[in-house]
C-alpha cells in the first residue's frame, strides 16, 4: 500500500524584515550574547533585534559570510576580512586577502581559526585571528575542483563541509589532517549556497533549483528531508541558531530581500484527524491552522505534486507547493499565508495520489 504522512509538527515563527532598509542580502549569522541576528546588507551590516527591531552595526559593511567567534564578530567584505567587537561595535581587525576573486563563505572552528571560500578562484583559505593586530593566512586547497560557496567547521571529524554552485552540486569536505577534498554526495539540485549545522549534527543546506531547505543527518547516509515554503526563492547563506533552535533563511520572494525564521520545536503529534484510503493515510495536526503551522509528507519516490488550499467552493485560493517532488521526507510551511479565517478545502493531488480534507483558518 502507498502510504503519504501529512501532518503538521514544528512550530515556525516567520518575520519579513523591512525590505526597505535590506539590500544585497547573502549571509546570516546569530550572537547568542545579546539575542540578536547580524544581516549582511551589503555596505552596511544590520543587526536584528529580539523584539524586531532594526538597526546598523558598526561603520563597514559585509557583503557576503559572517562568523561569530567569542567576542568578536568577523565578516567578508570584498577581498577583505573584518573584525568588530560584539560589544562596542569597533572594527578591530581589517586583513587583506590578497589574490582572491570572491570571497564567499565563512567558518570558525570555535577558538582562533577561521575558513573562506574562494568561489571564483577555487580555493579555500585558512586565516589565523588569535592576534587581532596581526592576522595571519594560507591557501590550504589550491583547487576545490568546483565551485565552493557556503562552508562549515565539523570537529568531530576534523574537517570542513562545503557545499557548491552549478547543477547536480555536489557537497565535499576537507580533511584537516592533510587538506584533501573528497565528495561526501553528489545532490540532483542546482546552486547550492548555504549549510549549517543543528544542536543534534544534522546538516542544512539551502539551493536555488529549486528553491528549498534540504536536512541532511549527519553522516549524509539517507536522503534528505527537504523543507519549503510557498514563498521561498534564493535562499542564501543560511544560519542555524542552536541556542533558541531557529533556522534563518535570507531570500528573496519578488525580486525583494527578506529574511525568514524558523523555530524547531520537539515533534508531538496529538489530537490528530485520520483518514484512510487504499493509497495512503493522510494526516494533519493541528487543525485549526495558522501561519505558523506546517506541513509534513513522506514520498516513496519522485514524483510530481501540487498541495493547495481550496475555498468552500472547490476555487483555488492558494498553492502551498507544485511540481515535482523528491522522494524523502518533506516539510512545508505555512509562513506567510493572509487568507481570511474560515473553512477551507486542504488538497493534495499528484499521480494516482487525491484527496482533500477540511482544515479551518485562524
């Protein structure tokens, strides 16, 4: 029997900063110090606020990753790498990295070393910044073989994960150890731009083609679990906060710059509405449903879909996803849906896959 789980399970908190005052977005990054999120805004480094509010940090600005590392926030702008103080905002540390062409991603190892990727040049760069008045770098891959974009530091293995632009992107690691590059897993998606790591080892990584979160386990063993929302276009450079478990997402539904926020909260399913059929079983909790409620289904293999919202009348009011889909676990959130509260049709329909359920709107 083909069996399709539809439930909701994680809880998402989705706030769309000012699209007026962010520009140019790639990268996030969190500051558990004072609960707060650094945006990379191009000339300007914005710093997010718990309650929401906006403002500008320091004097420069980051164009693409961002590290925090103890007391220090560290960013790529251009060819460079800058340090500020959490606390005072002082740029502390300015270093120069000569020959590079793009300065991409950007990663620390948790005490004095941080790690750049080169995505034109190819390279991946080692900076010491255990003395702010001089730090110091080297090349330690001369040729990743690809295009490296998003990177992040894996202790446990002593080695660095980076994930790379172009079609059927592959995701690699360095070996610390020696510096070699190996291929953990060649993916079927293009432009892979960001990955992060969650409180339990599981990897996230962000691609463009098409645009969806995709949750690897930590040793890359099973297919992924592939999270989207309706809304979801370009995500960048993605940032994992462990210390309140919230997923950041910069990207840019309609050409406009936003970042959305995910909060995980521990699976619980309860109250659950069930409803049988010789195709599948079709779950969903909870319902009522708000724009913080989710979506979960499990595909035996690839195939196309469409997941929408229906009127009492059987008129399309929304679609939550269409298209072809990966075989795997997905998730797909309602963060960003306005449509007025009322009863509404929930409709899945693909290939020898129909069924609607009812699901009242908040």
């Amino acid at each position: 029997m083909k069996k399709i789980q539809l439930f909701v399970f994680l809880l998402i908190c989705t706030f769309q900063v000012q699209s007026q005052t962010l520009t140019q977005i790639e990268s996030v990054e969190y500051d558990a110090s004072q609960n707060r999120f650094f945006i990379s805004n191009g000339s300007n480094i914005i710093a997010r606020a718990s309650n929401g509010d906006l403002s500008f940090f320091g004097s420069e600005g980051a164009t693409h990753g961002m590290e925090v590392l103890g007391n220090h926030l560290f960013v790529i702008d251009g060819s460079t790498i800058r340090g500020f103080e959490l606390d005072t905002e002082n740029e502390v540390m300015t270093l120069n990295i000569s020959g590079a062409s793009f300065l991409n991603g950007l990663t620390n190892d948790g005490v004095a070393t941080l790690y750049a990727t080169d995505f034109s040049g190819k390279k991946i760069y080692k900076i010491d910044v255990s003395d702010l008045t001089n730090p110091t770098y080297e090349i330690i891959v001369n040729s990743t073989g690809s295009t490296p974009n998003g990177i992040v530091f894996d202790g446990t293995n002593n080695r660095l994960i980076f994930v790379n632009w172009g079609n059927n992107a592959p995701i690699k690691a360095v070996d610390l150890s020696d510096n070699s590059v190996s291929t953990i897993v060649t993916t079927s998606v293009g432009n892979i731009d960001g990955i992060d790591e969650d409180n339990d080892g599981n990897y996230y990584i962000a691609y463009w083609n098409p645009s969806k979160i995709a949750k690897y386990d930590n040793a890359f063993a099973n297919p992924p679990e592939v999270i989207s929302t309706p809304f979801l276009n370009n995500p960048a450079d993605i940032c994992y906060a462990k210390e309140i478990d919230t997923l950041a997402i910069p990207h840019y539904p309609s050409g406009i710059d936003q970042v959305t926020f995910v909060g995980f909260e521990t699976d619980t399913i309860s109250s659950i509405y069930d409803i049988y059929s010789n195709d599948f079983e079709l779950e969903v909790f909870p319902n009522p449903v708000t724009e913080n409620s989710v979506v979960r289904f499990s595909l035996e293999k690839k195939t196309p879909l469409q997941l929408s919202i229906l009127n009492q009348e059987g008129k399309l009011v929304k679609t939550l996803l269409q298209g072809e889909q990966m075989k795997g676990e997905h998730t797909v959130s309602f963060a960003g849906m306005k449509i007025p509260a009322g009863i509404y049709w929930l409709s899945l329909e693909g290939i020898n896959i129909k069924k609607t359920i009812p699901i009242q709107v908040n």
